[in-house]
C-alpha cells in the first residue's frame, strides 16, 4: 500500500506506514496492470472530512488541464473510507490501470458539501487534495504496445471570427460508473 504525503502535515497516519514529510518526495509507483492503492488523509478548515458532511470524489488524469478524466472514484465505488476519521484510500482496479500509459498522473480528491450543510448560502466545492502517482512497464504489463493518440477539437469565436484548434494527447477515458466490484 503506498501513502500521499500529507500535504497539511497533521500528526494522522496510517497504522504500519511512515510518515514521509518533506519538500522532495518521490511520488508513488505502480505498474501497469496492477491494482492501485492510494491512502490519503483528508482535512478542510483543519477539520477531518466527514462522509456525512461532504459528497467526495477522487478523480485520476494525465494533466491538471486534460479535459478528460481517466478514472473517477466515488464513496463506495473506487474510494474507500478506513475506521479513522479523515482516513480514506482509493482502490483502482487492475483492469484499469492496464490502459494508462507509462508517465505521471494528477490525482485529485474533491468535496462537495451535501445540501443545507454548509454555513454559507452555497454549497462549496473544493478540492482538498492534488498530488501525483507513476505508472511504469514491467514484464508482467498486460499492454506494454499501447501509443497515445491524438485528439483534435476546434472552437469558433463569431465576434473576433478566430477559430482555435487545439490538438491534445489523450488515452481512452474510462466510463465515470465503472462498478470495481465486477471483473
């Protein structure tokens, strides 16, 4: 199991993990094909994040600014919360992982505060954790052939009559529901 740093720097761990604080930490490795377990502590406001209080969602792209997610976990679904509070990890399934690519990846894990729960007039949306995971080949990849693709997607501005053409590198987005339960 591998740990996120704990970017408040909290005295909360993980039974059986090392704490590792600091400015220069390596970002945790996986290989393809493997399942992934991320464990993370989240706080908001110095506060624990309360699944009673907040809907979360952790969510796996390639870039902080790629349009598409990867993965997505939801409470119950791919995020998962331990007996402690804040505690939480997420669980990616194998059969996802075997279609990312070798590089870097952003997880980030978001919270919305559940309706009428708040202090304020609207609900907040916030994201509480962002933080980086590998993904590396090994002779037990399952798809050590896979090549990015690339993606073309146009926007026409009619008051300045310019049209922007951005073309992006993108691997297939997985559907926001995968049940991790079934194979």
């Amino acid at each position: 199991m591998q740990r996120l740093k704990d970017t408040y720097y909290t005295d909360k761990y993980l039974d059986g993990n090392i704490s590792q604080t600091g400015i220069k930490q390596e970002s945790p490795k996986f290989f393809q094909g493997e399942d992934i377990r991320l464990s993370f502590y989240l706080n908001y406001n110095g506060v624990p994040v309360s699944e009673q209080k907040y809907i979360i969602e952790a969510i796996v792209k390639k870039s902080p600014i790629a349009k598409n997610i990867l993965w997505k976990g939801v409470l119950g679904n791919g995020l998962y919360k331990t007996d402690v509070n804040g505690n939480f990890y997420i669980l990616m399934p194998a059969a996802a992982s075997a279609l990312f690519l070798p590089g870097a990846y952003y997880f980030d894990a978001k919270i919305m505060e559940k309706v009428g729960s708040g202090n304020d007039v609207k609900d907040l949306t916030v994201v509480v954790l962002s933080d980086m995971f590998n993904i590396e080949l090994s002779a037990a990849s399952p798809n050590p052939g896979l090549r990015p693709s690339k993606s073309e997607e146009s926007s026409y501005d009619p008051e300045t009559g310019i049209t922007t053409v951005t073309i992006t590198s993108v691997e297939p987005t997985l559907p926001l529901g995968t049940d991790i339960t079934k194979p």
